[in-house]
C-alpha cells in the first residue's frame, strides 16, 4: 500500500520515518509529497495535502507539522472513504479528510507506538508516533495502536477569504521556487479581466507567455486557485509578498 508523507522535517528526519515504517511493513510503496512545509505551518501543510491527496489511490497519508509536539495536542487518524489520514490534531489533516468523507476517527495510544521504536521523544513524534500509526494503517491493524476518538477534532478552513463587489482579501498559502505567489482564492471568484494590487494592474491571463517577460500577471494555477506571478521572474521578491500574508486585491 501506498504511504505518502508531508512534513516541515527538511533533510534526515523524513529517512528516519520511512525506516520505522519499512520495519513495520517491508512492502509499502513510501513517496514523499513534501518536507519543504515553512516550519509550523500548519494552513500551508494541509493545503498542500489537500491538493496532493487525490492523486493517490486508496493511500494512507501521514502528514507531520506539529508545533505542539511533545505537548497536550492528540495524535489522530482519520479513516475516510478512501483514505487514511494520520497528524497531529491541529487542523492539518481535517480539509483532506473531510473533503474524502470522514467514516472514524481514532486517536493514536503513544504508548504503544513507542514500544515499537522503543522510545517516545518529546520532539520527533514523526518517528515515534505518526510514522508506526501509519504503518499499522498500511497493513490494516489500526486498531492495535489506536482507539476511536468522539470528541471534538480541530477543524482548519482553507478558502476563507472574503470577496465584496471588486474588493477581495485572501492569504498567500504557498511561495513556489519560482516566486509565484499562491493564494487560497478559488477560480470561482475570478469575474474581471484586471487585478490590483497595490496599485498595479496586473491583467488576468490564461498564461504566462500573453505578457512579456518581466511583466507581472495573475492566473488560475493548477491548485486551482488564484496565483501573482511573474514572467521569468519572482512575484514575491518584486512585491515582497511573503507566505502567510494577507493580501488585498480589486478586479475590475
């Protein structure tokens, strides 16, 4: 079975999860989506998450930004239609899960998971918790290392934004190596053919290549949602638009 992680680890501590779960089960098919999440960016891992998961079928994601490790926060998996969801309960996973229809969730005994790895650190729960709960998922024994959960989970809202006649204000979720700006305001939203930000107008296009180089423009991307970019060039560095902004715009 497939098992995909997420996480903000960066380099080393993603090697160390897909070790845990090899252990545990030798056949599963690891694929990293990313460990390039901005560290304790949580709206950021579960909109990448959100727009990766699909693409798998029948898989178990574990997805890891936890800035509460180690604290009061609960370890879940979400079983779904699909899918399983295992994270922290942070909000993370909840956009995903529900979107694939939520069936059970269980909150994860650290307790047993960390008989498995023979320790429970208080700052690499990736190892320790989420990567074994993700394995026994795998092989479908969930219910060995987790109990099913009733109360109230954290719930994340990605597409919160707000649209008034031409005002909108929506956040910047993601900064791709590009510098293309990517924010949480679905296509839907699009109805002019001009977008302003401060003070700049910026045409909506359908691609890069209908303004010239170097020339700032907006279009759907394929998160399917509202991007500032700029050809052959960095949106971000040329506006200082940084990830987790808000940002204000008029279309006309």
């Amino acid at each position: 079975m497939i098992v995909t992680l997420l996480t903000d680890f960066g380099d080393f501590y993603p090697g160390v999860m897909k070790g845990v779960i090899l252990k545990i089960n030798p056949k599963a098919i690891v694929v990293d989506v990313s460990h390039s999440v901005e560290p304790q960016n949580v709206f950021q891992g579960a909109f990448l998450l959100y727009n990766a998961y699909k693409f798998f079928p029948n898989a178990v994601h574990i997805a890891v930004v936890d800035p509460g490790v180690g604290g009061r926060r609960r370890a879940l998996a979400f079983e779904c239609r699909n899918h399983i969801f295992i994270a922290p309960d942070n909000g993370i996973a909840y956009p995903s899960a529900k979107d694939d229809g939520i069936e059970r969730v269980w909150v994860i005994d650290e307790r047993k998971t960390s008989k498995i790895t023979g320790v429970l650190s208080n700052t690499f729960h990736g190892r320790d918790v989420f990567a074994p709960a993700g394995a026994y998922a795998s092989i479908g024994l969930l219910k060995e290392i987790a109990e099913p959960y009733e109360d109230e989970v954290v719930k994340l809202e990605l597409f919160d934004y707000v649209v008034e006649d031409n005002f909108i204000r929506c956040n910047v979720v993601f900064i791709d190596r590009f510098g293309n700006v990517v924010t949480n305001l679905k296509a839907e939203e699009i109805k002019g053919k001009y977008l302003f930000f401060e003070g700049v107008k910026i045409p909506i296009v359908r691609c890069y290549e209908e303004v010239e180089k170097g020339k700032p423009l907006a279009l759907i991307g394929s998160f399917g949602t509202l991007e500032l970019s700029v050809r052959e060039g960095s949106f971000a560095e040329e506006f200082g638009v940084s990830s987790s902004d808000s940002i204000e715009l008029k279309q006309l």
